[in-house]
C-alpha cells in the first residue's frame, strides 16, 4: 500500500463537532438588517403576494416592529415608502410630510438608538413613471438634476432622524451630491450606505410589487449590466473616494464575485442585500417541496458573508437572528 493519499482532507469532516470547530465563517444577528415597507394609508399590515412571509406595515405598526427587531438583536432596519400618490419628480422623497419621512421619525422614536434606523435614498417609489431619477424633456434620466433632488431628500431624511441612507439610485455623484448637502446642513454624523454595485436584475421583480412599482421598461443605463465584474468594483471605489462610509453590492447571490473582489479592495465595510428575487426563489421551491427552506436560507446566507459581506440587508433577518440566538448552526 504505497499509493495512499497522503492528504486527507475528509478528515476535518468527520463529525459535526470538528466541522463546527473548523467552520470558517458564522454569521451573528448584529450582522443582519430587515427591509421594511411602509405603505402610506393601511390601517393593517397587508401580505405580499409575492414574497410570503413580507408584509406592507401602516405607520401604526412600525413601532411594534421596531421592538421586534430590537429584541431579535439585529443591526437595523432598512425602511421603504409606498406612497399614496406619485409625481413627475417624486415630491412626496423630499416632502417632510412624504411616507417614508413619517416612517423614520416613528422608527426613531421607537428605536431611541437601541437599533440603527436606516432609509433608502431613491426616487422611483415616488415617481409616476417608477424611474430611480427625474427625466429630460427627451424622456431620458437626467442625472444632474436628480443629484439635486436626491440632496434635498437626504436633508429631509437625516432631520426625520435617519441614521444611515442608502443610496440605492446608481446616479454618478450621488454619494458627493448628498454629502455635501448634508454637511451644509450640519450633519456631519449621517452615514451614507452606497449601494455601489447595483445590478439590473430579474430578482427585484418581487420588490416592486411590494413597492407597487408604475416602472414600464427598465433600469438598464443607470443600474450595472450582470456582464461586468470589473465595472461593479469600479464602482465601489469611485463611491469610496466621493466619501461612502460602507459599500454595497446587489443583488448578493448573483453577484458573489463582484463582493469578494470588494472585500479585498475596500477600506471601508462591505455589505451586500439579498434581495426580493432571491427571497421568493428559496420560499417558493420550499412551498413546493422541492428543497430544504432552512438548509437552503442558511447557505444562501452563509455563502453571501463567505464572499465577504460583513451585514446581509434579507428578509429573514429576524427569523434567522433568532436561530442564531437559539444556537443553531446555518450550516
Ligand atoms: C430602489 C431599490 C430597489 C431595491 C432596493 N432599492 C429596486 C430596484 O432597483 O428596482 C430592490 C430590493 C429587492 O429586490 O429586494 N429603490
């Protein structure tokens, strides 16, 4: 016996208390931030078809949820306003008055600094024609003026009480364009999350109905083409250097390339969102028993922080911090 192996890798594998001593990565509730809607007239939380398990939440019920969430012992919240009425130039973003404005400050009351409030800077929840900016008589994305627009909506959201904005809108300068206009305002102290590298997706498609998006066509000239690694790294650093204090790559499944060559470039954290598209995938097959929803969540979770994501924006933050404070390996 002479041609054995004389490395045994299997070896590492043997019992599930060497893989669990041996397990590289873990994931901890601190690390997990919940989605939020906010959908402006509902007196009850209304399910959405689409994505079971996520509701819309009238106003009222923020605060609970909030509770929630601080009890769970995850580090945020990310809210998203459906608004009753939209416009050309989405007016309710930058109105004190607008949906999401009124969810940060009663998630910030609630809150009282226990769990960060967080908010998507992004105009397409509150434009007539669903577009992420405001458009050019030609009917193209005109992203200057939307850099301005987006300015205004910081300041609005930082005096709501936002602690950290998510600029989800993938314009050029919209990291320096709401910076600027927040330390004018002297808010040196607002974070800015920048959704960095921003693929156009198919698996937003649950989101906007929970969003009740109006969008007819597509995001293809301001969001990434899934071709491009290198450009969405590109991104990330052009984000950094306008003065981003964390990176964000989405959607996380699909772009786990893009992360890991992020995490190994960026000073500053590196997050990623698994998105609606991704959610929906893993409870759909589940439903129809074609996989294993736990064993399925916890790898999809486990593979997004292995590329180096140090929070995971998901929809299963709460359920899953709460396997996490039970113990449970996601493996
Ligand atoms: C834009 C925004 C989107 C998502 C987060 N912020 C939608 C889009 O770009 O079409 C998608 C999140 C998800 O699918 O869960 N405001």
């Amino acid at each position: 016996m002479t041609d054995f192996p004389t490395r045994r890798l299997r070896r590492l594998r043997g019992t599930p208390a060497l893989r669990r001593l041996v397990a590289e990565h873990d994931l901890t509730p601190r690390r997990l931030v919940l989605p939020v809607f906010v959908k402006e007239g509902i007196a009850t939380a209304q399910p959405i078809a689409t994505m079971p398990g996520v509701s819309q939440h009238p106003l009222d019920g923020l605060a609970a949820l909030v509770d929630e969430a601080v009890a769970a012992g995850i580090g945020g919240i990310m809210l998203f306003g459906v608004p009753e009425h939209r416009d050309a130039v989405g007016s309710g973003a930058t109105d004190p008055a607008g949906i999401l404005n009124r969810a940060i400050t009663v998630a910030a009351a609630a809150a009282r600094g226990r769990i960060t409030v967080q908010a998507d800077l992004c105009l397409d929840e509150f434009t007539d024609h669903g577009h992420c900016g405001v458009l050019a008589d030609d009917g193209s994305i005109d992203n200057d003026a939307t850099l301005e627009v987006y300015a205004r909506m910081a300041v609005a959201q930082a005096r709501a009480g936002a602690d950290i904005l998510g600029l989800s809108g993938m314009m050029d300068g919209q990291i320096a364009a709401c910076r600027a206009a927040l330390d004018a305002d002297g808010r040196t102290d607002i974070v800015l999350l920048a959704y960095s590298a921003k693929y156009a997706s198919a698996f937003y498609g649950p989101f906007r109905d929970a969003v009740e998006s109006t969008l007819t066509g597509d995001r293809r000239t301001y969001q990434l083409d899934a071709a491009n690694g290198r450009e969405g790294v590109q991104e990330a650093l052009a984000d950094i250097d306008e003065g981003a204090d964390i990176v964000m790559v989405k959607p996380a499944g699909t772009s786990l390339d893009v992360l890991a060559r992020v995490s190994d470039l960026s000073a500053v954290p590196v997050w990623a969102y698994q998105v609606s598209g991704e959610y929906a995938l893993i409870e759909h097959a589940a439903a129809s028993g074609l996989i294993d929803r736990d064993r399925a969540i916890g790898e999809s979770l486990i593979a997004i922080r292995r590329a180096g994501a140090e929070a995971i924006l998901t929809y299963w933050a709460i359920e899953v911090a709460g396997w996490l404070r039970a113990g449970r390996d996601l493996t």
